[in-house]
C-alpha cells in the first residue's frame, strides 16, 4: 500500500513539473470531483489530445446499523477531440485505465469486513474550458470490472469535475 501511494505521488510530481506539448486549453488542471462521494483529481496533457488522470474518490455513509466506508484510486489515459461546432471550448474523451479500491464495513457493530479490489475502467464524458477563465469542468461516466476482489461489473461510478487549470 505504501509503494502504492508512493509511485502515485512521484508519477504526478513528474507530470506537475514536466513541460508538455500545450494542449488546446491548458495543460493541467487540478480540482475537486463529485460523485458516488467527493474526491480530488489532477489531469495532465501529453499533446494536444492525450491526457493522463489520476482520481481519488473517497464515499462513506450507513444507516440502520450498517456502517460503510471506500477510497478508491483511478489512472486512465483519455484521448480528447474537440467539439468546437458545438460550443468553442468543448471537448468529448473517451479512454481507459485502472482503478484500486479499498473498502471497509460494519453491520451492529459485530461484523466487520474489508476487502481490495483492483480492476479496469473505461470513461467516456464532456470537458469544458472557461475561455476568459482558468477554470475546467467535465462530466463523465467511468464504469469497471474488478478483477481481483470480487464485485465484477460496476457502471455507478463517473462524475463532475471542477478543476483549476494551468
């Protein structure tokens, strides 16, 4: 877990301070996330269509006894076309990577479980860039199959982005 976490910050120490290829808007951008819960994001573009994410999602609730926690962290590559017919700015991705996901339960206080789980995902959504602003937003859907770890297929995970870009 540590080695995890340690390679993720170094890969976006080296994707904040390398100079990339500009992309049509910005280069990186670095935000919150909504969702199935609330996160942080990072995104970096390699040229002015292939743009690396990194997500961390976290979700916790429980009612009735049940108590429920999850963080799950996302890397996927998106290729980027423009949609400047539609609206100057706009953007369609569509891409794929993988996820870790660590979960944590509790039913009346007598069972308690954790599990791990590592899978793909794909992603498909809309990105937008401010043109008098350096604010970026984008709404997508990012479902996934867990290979290790048990669930399978999952399409309830996505969201909406709201980035600060640079």
């Amino acid at each position: 877990m540590k080695k995890l976490i340690y390679s993720l910050f170094v890969v976006s120490f080296v994707f904040v301070f390398s100079n990339g290829v500009t992309a049509q808007n910005y280069n990186n951008a670095v935000g919150l996330r909504l969702a199935w819960g609330f996160g942080g994001t990072y995104k970096h573009f390699f040229n002015e269509k292939i743009a690396a994410e990194g997500i961390v999602n976290f979700r916790s609730w429980g009612t009735f006894g049940f108590r429920y926690r999850r963080t799950r962290i996302t890397g996927l590559v998106t290729t980027h076309q423009p949609l400047e017919d539609v609206v100057e700015g706009l953007q369609w991705y569509v891409g794929g990577g993988a996820f870790a996901g660590f979960w944590s339960g509790a039913y009346s206080r007598v069972y308690d479980y954790s599990s791990t789980q590592i899978g793909i995902a794909g992603v498909v959504g809309l990105d937008y860039k401010f043109t008098d602003l350096p604010i970026n937003v984008s709404l997508d859907w990012m479902p996934g199959i867990a290979l290790v770890g048990g669930g399978g297929f999952t399409g309830t995970s996505g969201g909406l982005a709201i980035r600060y870009t640079f």
